[in-house]
C-alpha cells in the first residue's frame, strides 16, 4: 500500500498557502501523494479553493508526490476545459497528476447556477465526458456528437506527459460507481466521516473491490483517519485490497497544527 493525504481545501484550508504548507510537509516526511476537493462550498456558504491553481501552485512546491483531484465533478466542467487543465498539470509536475472524477454529490452545487443538479442526468453527463477527456489525451483528431458534448475535429496539444493518460480514478460509494471504475484505472473512496472516525469497515470494501472485478493494474484509493504511523489500521485495509491510503486532512477532524503535525509524523515506514 501506498501513503499520500488528501486536503479538504474548504473553511481554513480554503487559503491556499496552507495547502501548499500541507504539501512540502508531505513530501519531506516521506508521504507519495497530495489530493485535494473539489467543491463550489461557496454556494452553500463555506469557502473553498479552486483545485487546479491550488495543484498548480503544489506542483511547482514539490518534486515527487503525485498530486490530484479527490475528486472533481466532472459534470460541471467543460470536459475540453478538463482535458487541457489536466494535460498542463502533467506537464508542469513532470508526469505526476491523477484526475478523480466523480458526479458529484452536492445538488447545490449545480443548482445554484442553473445546472442539472438530478443524479441521472449527472451519470450521463460523467460518462460522455470522461470519454471526451480521453479521447483528447490521444492526440488524435476527436470528433464527438454526444448528447451533452459536442466536439468537431479538435487535436489537443500539448498532451501529457504520462502515456497512454494520467490515471483516471472513480469516486462513489455505489453500484454505479464501481461499474464506471472497472473501466478505467481506479476506484477512490471516502472511507471517514466528518467526526474523524473510519466509517466503511474493510470487509464492505473488500467486497466492493471484488464486485469491480478488475486485475491489477488497478488502483484502490482510500481517505481515511491514523492515529500516527504504527496505527494498525494500515494493515486491515490494506489485506482488504486498498493500494492507496489518503489521509484525510480536514477543518473538523482537529485544529491545524494537530493536522500539520500528523502530516509530519508520516506513514508508515
């Protein structure tokens, strides 16, 4: 198993230097990825940080971590938009960038803009662009009439850097969720709750895992709570099938420095 954290990056961490504090204390205490949210909290009055100039600005503070979106839902970007934010991501960390997209769970989100917010809709919605995004990474012409998205003969450039494309990773807790996951490369879930407390015990996940259906090369990514690097619950989820551990860095869990210090306590070793 793999270790890396991932930021809520609403209320305090909000502020984007935080973040990037968040990350080179990752990085020097040996952790191997930074995810951050993806969330429009500002609707529902929470703040928070756009994802892409917070990884940008995480790409540039670091040299090794991967780094990610945990997870962005894909409905409410434009997927050209997606495909080309993502490929620059790639290219300024050096082949580093993870794109986790989901449908999103958060109706407001969408609704508060005059967006679809039903989930059907959102399914469909995921699905089509998830195609056109990789599609794009190609670099072949892409040519798409869909029933959301339309493409007339457009060639991405510059790609990223990582071939065949930066590894996709599905979130959701669902039936649907995994279908989707079984087609791409990953499967990412959030394993806590807002208390600071595991909350999806390692035999419903193994059997999620079992459920996908996938061989390896297939990623597992989990968030989740540690009381530091010796805890023991490393290794019920990893025997479970988990290949990435995210420990989750959130406003609710504790006060920042208690976070920061967890971070630099690191995983295991």
């Amino acid at each position: 198993m793999r270790y890396g954290i991932d930021v809520c990056t609403l209320g305090e961490f909000a502020e984007p230097a935080r973040v990037v504090e968040l990350a080179q204390a990752a990085e020097a205490a040996g952790w191997e990825a930074v995810f951050v949210w993806d969330h429009l909290a500002f609707a529902w009055g929470v703040p928070s940080a756009d994802p892409w100039v917070i990884l940008a600005a995480v790409a540039q503070a670091t040299t090794r971590v991967r780094i990610g979106t945990a997870v962005t839902p894909l409905p409410r970007r434009r997927p050209a938009v997606v495909a080309n934010a993502v490929a620059t991501l790639d290219r300024l960390s050096g082949g580093r960038m993870v794109l986790g997209a989901g449908a999103g769970g958060v109706p407001a989100e969408f609704t508060a803009f005059g967006e679809p917010g039903e989930p059907r809709v959102r399914a469909t919605m995921l699905d089509e662009a998830l195609d056109v995004v990789s599609a794009l990474w190609t670099g072949q012409p892409v040519s798409h009439a869909g029933e959301h998205y339309s493409v007339d003969g457009v060639t991405l450039a510059p790609l990223p850097l990582q071939r065949p494309r930066p590894p996709i990773w599905i979130g959701g807790h669902g039936k649907a969720a995994r279908r989707r996951a079984r087609r791409w490369d990953g499967w990412i879930v959030g394993g806590d709750n807002e208390a600071g407390e595991m909350a999806v015990p390692p035999e419903r996940l193994a059997a999620g895992i079992v459920h996908i259906g996938r061989d390896a090369p297939f990623d597992v990514a989990l968030t989740g709570v540690s009381a530091g690097p010796d805890d023991a619950v490393f290794g019920r989820y990893e025997a479970a099938g988990v290949t990435w551990w995210l420990e989750h860095i959130h406003g609710r869990r504790a006060p920042h420095a208690d976070l920061l210090s967890r971070v630099e306590a690191g995983p295991p070793r």
